[in-house]
C-alpha cells in the first residue's frame, strides 16, 4: 500500500511540474505572440506559419536527437493505419488553425476566450462518447461554476458577429475533440505514442495540409493588414524564431500532461490558464479591473476546488463498489 501511495505521489507531483511548464510556456507565447503581432499590424498568418514550422522542426530534431524532458525510444513497428491516425490528429489541428483564424479576423479575443468556457462540458460529452470515460453528477455540476466564472472575467470586452462566434464555437469542440482523441493515442493498449512523437506527426501533417491554406486563402505572411510591406531586420527574425521554439515547448509540454491526466480534468486546467491569461494581461498591459472580472476569476477558482473534490469522491466511491 505504502508503494502504490508513493507511485500516487510520483505521478501527482510530475503531472503538477509538467502543469506548471505548461502554463509557463503558455503564458509566454501569449504576451509575445501580442507583441509580435502588434509589429505585424495584427496579421496572424505569418506567425502562425513560423509556430507550425518551428514546432515541426524541433519535434523532428528531438525524434533523433532525444533532449529535455523525454529519452526517445527507436519503434521497430507502427500501427496499420499510423499514416490515417496522423492525418486525422493533424487535420483536426489544420481546421482548428483556419477556424481560428477566422474567428480572430471576426470577434474580439476576449470574445474567443468566453467561448472557450464551454470547453469542459464539450469535453465530458466527447469522453464518454470516445473514451468511455464516466463522470457523475457532482462532478458535471462542478463544471459550470468554472465556465460561468470565465464568461464573467470577459464579460465587459464581449462583441458578438455570428461569422466569428461560429468559428470560435466550432474551434472550441474541434480542439476538445483533439485532445481527447489524443489522449486514446498516449494511453493506448497496444500501441502508446510518446508526447515528442505525438507532437511531431501531428504538426508534420498539419503542415502539408496548411500549405494549400497559406497559398491560396491566407494573405501574403510578408504584408500587413495596410498592405505594407513588413521590415523583417534580425530582432524580427529572432523574435519569431523564440516565439515558434515557445510554442513548441508549450505544445509538446500540454501533450506530455495531457498523457498523465484526465481529458476533463485538461479542460479544467485549461480553462483555469484563460483565466489567470486575462488576469496576467491586466497587470502586464495595465488593464481596467472591473468587479466582474474580480467575481469571474473567484468562481474559476471556487469551481475547480469542487471539482477536484467531485472527482475525489467519485474515485472512492467507484473503489469502495469495485471492493
């Protein structure tokens, strides 16, 4: 018993380091993706190429080259169907990147944000559906304290347009689909992906099926929105360089967590990291503090102590009946 406590606590804690690197990582991209952008008259197409690339690159430099958190293990076999498992991974990535996209030329990002408080109850529906995964009452109930508190951190910024509210909502379940059809592929039975290799195949097909995107729907990466052309002198190079190698490490760190815990409990996470993103945004840029935003950011915080607590109780009681 004294063992299988400790294993607990081995996992416990690994998950909670990978949690913080991943919000680490999460939050750097995000205020240097706003910078960058704002060099770049808020055209996001360019960036978003680098980040692919970067992340594509970097996960096939650490496939042959095993560094950082992970020791890669040569596969003398794959599954059958690999090359349509990683076309699927990949283009569920590619249409999340174009809705994105989309919704980002059509609402406010706080908009986006507050959309993406639905996310836990989306990915409930789609772990039990794929995963099988059972969720009891408490712990449904527990979700809505923690969209209802994002929607309010927002709630003074929201601008409706049915074009974008459309693409952020479809964005929303295409990535909650992702993520959890991705944890089947990091815990399968027979054949079980390391993060590094789910990472790299995905953003390797999610690529070669952007590429037609960035060709004919995309603008020109180079120009901005006025049309100028945009100066890219080395500091430019180099902040796009640093901003796709943190994209990697945020992508590749969500992958590896994501591998250690539930799909739902991911969601949550998730969506307690929009919620400290609007907060670190306040402090950074100097934003006005409203009281909703005060009441939403304690209600994320309020429904994640009762889910976790939800899930605890959930655990013993599906132990006490397997007894």
């Amino acid at each position: 018993e004294t063992t299988v406590i400790e294993a607990e606590s081995g996992v416990w804690n690994r998950s909670m380091v990978y949690l913080g690197l991943w919000y680490f990582f999460s939050f750097c991209t995000l205020f240097l993706n706003k910078y960058i952008l704002s060099l770049l008259e808020g055209e996001p197409s360019m960036l978003g190429a680098i980040q692919m690339l970067s992340t594509t690159i970097i996960g096939c430099l650490k496939m042959f080259v095993p560094c950082c958190l992970y020791k890669h293990k040569s596969r003398s076999e794959y599954p059958q169907n690999f090359i349509m498992i990683m076309l699927f991974v990949g283009l569920m990535r590619f249409i999340t990147v174009v809705l994105g996209l989309v919704s980002l030329k059509n609402v406010a990002v706080s908009f986006a944000e507050t959309v993406k408080s639905s996310a836990p109850i989306f990915t409930v529906i789609m772990s039990r559906l794929i995963l099988g995964e059972y969720t009891g009452l408490w712990v449904n109930l527990s979700l809505f304290p923690v969209m209802a508190g994002l929607a309010l951190c927002t709630a003074t910024e929201i601008s409706f347009n049915t074009l974008g509210f459309s693409a952020a909502l479809s964005t929303n379940i295409m990535d909650c689909l992702q993520n959890v059809f991705s944890k089947k592929l990091l815990s399968g039975d027979t054949y079980k992906f390391s993060p590094p290799e789910l990472q790299f195949y995905t953003s390797a097909a999610a690529v070669i099926m952007l590429i037609p995107a960035w060709v004919f729907l995309m603008d020109i990466p180079f120009l901005g929105k006025s049309g100028r052309s945009v100066s890219l002198n080395q500091d430019m190079v180099l902040l796009l360089l640093f901003d796709g190698t943190l994209f990697h490490l945020q992508s590749v760190t969500a992958y590896a967590l994501m591998g250690r815990i539930s799909p739902v409990t991911f969601s949550v996470a998730s969506t307690v990291k929009h919620a400290l993103s609007i907060w670190l945004s306040i402090l950074v840029f100097s934003n006005h503090i409203t009281i909703l935003s005060a009441t939403g950011t304690a209600l994320v915080f309020v429904g994640v102590f009762l889910y976790n607590k939800a899930r605890q109780i959930q655990r013993k009681s599906l132990q006490a009946a397997a007894a």
